[in-house]
C-alpha cells in the first residue's frame, strides 16, 4: 500500500513537473523561446505587444512573468500588464506581484494582457527588454520549462508601407507562399526582426509566388528593391 501511494505521488508531481504552456500574440502568433518582437514605434496603438497564455496540459497550472533584463533602459518606461498593470517595472521583479495567475486545463488568458515601451530612447540606440515566462506550484517553486523573449524597441528599424515601387503584395498575412505582383525586375530580401536575413530571390516581371514555408511563424521584414537602388519594405507574417 505505500508502495503503491508513493507511485502515486511520484506520478502526480512528474505530472505538474511536465505541465506546459505556450505565449502567443493577438493574431495568433506563437512566441517562442528565444524570439525577439520588435517595434519602430512608442505609440500604444502600433506598439503594445497583446499576449495570451494557454495551458496545453491537462492539470491547472500557475504562471509568472519576470522581468529578467533590459539594454539601455531602466524599465521605468515599460508598461507590462498581467493580471495587473505595472507602468515602470522593475529588473528582477516577478509579475503579477504577490499572486499568480491562474489557469484552467486548456484554457487561455484573457483580454488586456500586454507589454508596451513608451521610452524613446536617444534615437538611435535599440532598447531591449527580456522577459520569462514560467510555472510555479501552490508553494511559489518554479517548475516546468520556462519561456524566454525579448521585447525591442528599434527607432532605426525602417518599415515604409507606401508603394515606393511598382510591386504589390496581394496579402501580408500568409501560410506558405507571398503573392507578389511586380511590373518591373525586383530583388526581393526577407529579415526575421533581429536583423538577420532568411530568404533572398530574383522577381521578373508579373505574378510571382515567393515561397516562405521553411521560415517559422513569425513577423517579417520584406524589402524590395530595383536596379536603380529604389526600395519598399513591408512587415509580413508567416503562420
């Protein structure tokens, strides 16, 4: 009989230990771990990064944000809302502060959930904030497998949906392939939002597909350009 109520309590903590969650945006975005979100604006309308986390385990899980760094901010001008709203946060500072937030098997949090910078920074410099999200149990212990992201604010991070050239995108959310009409020669290059670049092609003339189905479901920066040096860059999101 101990044996067997030993198992059990061994199985029910590998359980809760096992318990998982995933982060996404409002348009239904997964942030995964290590992904960086990056914004040009300090405007609360284009710049608030909406969240919401659900339990895809089968158990209640508790969950917890911590404010775990920042590059060149102090976190004073971070809003970051779960649960409750913090305007000016602290590095270190587990969020909500004194509770968790609940969550129901399958379930999701709900509406207003959110991080924003309104700090401009000087200009030029690019402002990071880092952020974990992760699981505790009913005593405050951290279990489970935590999830890490940054939050950015990059003055210089050039996006100008304007048609600058003769091309047009016929949509810019999309699963595998983006539709791009063009009526002349276009070099096509494609950055995830830290910069790096992950697809570069040809355009001739017409309807061309660009295909994206090996790049994860993220945001991404499109920069089309023409022989003689003109651009446009666009944000498209893969999902």
């Amino acid at each position: 009989m101990k044996k067997n109520l030993l198992f059990m309590c061994m199985l029910f903590g590998a359980v809760a230990m096992n318990a998982q969650f995933t982060v996404e945006d409002d348009e239904g975005n997964f942030i995964e771990d290590g992904d960086v979100v990056a914004y040009n604006s300090i405007i609360f309308d284009e710049a608030s990064l909406e969240f919401f986390v659900t339990n895809t385990s089968s158990d209640e899980i508790r969950s917890r944000i911590e404010f775990v760094s920042a590059t060149n901010a102090d976190g004073s001008q971070m809003e970051l809302c779960y649960g409750e709203c913090y305007t000016g946060i602290t590095i270190g500072e587990n969020y909500p502060v004194g509770f968790d937030i609940v969550i129901a098997p399958g379930a999701q949090t709900g509406l207003g959930n959110h991080m924003f910078n309104a700090d401009p920074g000087n200009g030029t410099d690019v402002l990071d904030y880092v952020f974990r999200f992760y699981q505790v149990d009913v005593a405050g212990n951290e279990i489970g497998t935590p999830l890490s992201m940054t939050y950015r604010y990059d003055p210089l991070l050039g996006v100008n949906d304007q048609n600058m050239l003769d091309v047009t995108i016929a949509s810019t959310v999309v699963t595998s392939q983006i539709i791009a009409t063009t009526f002349e020669p276009l070099d096509v290059t494609i950055y995830d939002l830290q910069g790096r670049q992950v697809l570069s092609q040809k355009l001739d003339i017409g309807q061309q597909a660009i295909d994206v189905s090996n790049l994860r479901s993220q945001m991404y920066i499109v920069q089309f350009e023409n022989t003689e040096g003109a651009s446009q860059t666009t944000k498209i999101v893969v999902r």
